[in-house]
C-alpha cells in the first residue's frame, strides 16, 4: 500500500428525486510513471492509480482507466442523476493490489 494516500470526494447532502448532481472526487497520490530515474539512475517503479469507479446503489455511474500520464493527485468531476436516496461508493485501484475507497450517502429532499 502506498504511503500517503488519501481519497476524497464532495456530494450534496441532499437531492431533488430525478435530478443531476455535481460530485468531486481527488485522491491524494505520487503516480511514478515508471519512466524516471532516480539520483543512482536506476528506473523508479510505477505507481499509479489505474482505475477510478463510482457506484449508486450498486448501478455503475463512471468507470475510468488510468494510464501512465495522468497527473499526481488525479481529481474528477461529473454528474450523476439521482432518482432515489442512497449511497454513492468510490473506489480507486492501485498498481500494488492497493484499494482505496470511501462512501457517502444522498438523501432526496
């Protein structure tokens, strides 16, 4: 598990049944490409987040790859429509088996 990591996410509290919402998510993260050399010259493993996903009450809102070439503490905003209360699940996959997530939950107003 890498050192430091921390994920975090923004979602309303509250919802219009039918309605879009804005979430944010960021995870605190190096991703090392790989492609850097350290002061010895030797080749510095890669480490990276390489897969985000979102869930709604078990239904799947985004699912993204990551590769190489994104930039260190990867953020992500979109929208997800919510037709009931419930719960969002975030979760991040790293390069070293490591997975990362958190939950928050949405009630309808």
């Amino acid at each position: 598990m890498a050192s430091g990591v921390k994920p975090r996410v923004k979602v309303p509290k509250t919802a219009a049944a039918g309605e879009a919402v804005t979430i944010k998510s960021l995870i605190s993260h190096k991703m090392e490409s790989g492609q850097r050399k350290d002061k010895e010259g030797n080749v510095i493993p890669r480490s990276i987040i390489n897969r985000f996903t979102c869930e709604f009450n078990g239904q799947m809102v985004i699912d993204v790859t990551l590769e190489p070439a994104i930039s260190t503490n990867p953020y992500f905003q979109f929208e997800a429509t919510v037709p009931e209360a419930g719960e969002f699940v975030f979760t991040w996959y790293d390069d070293d088996g490591s997975v990362y997530d958190t939950k928050k939950k949405i009630e309808i107003a």
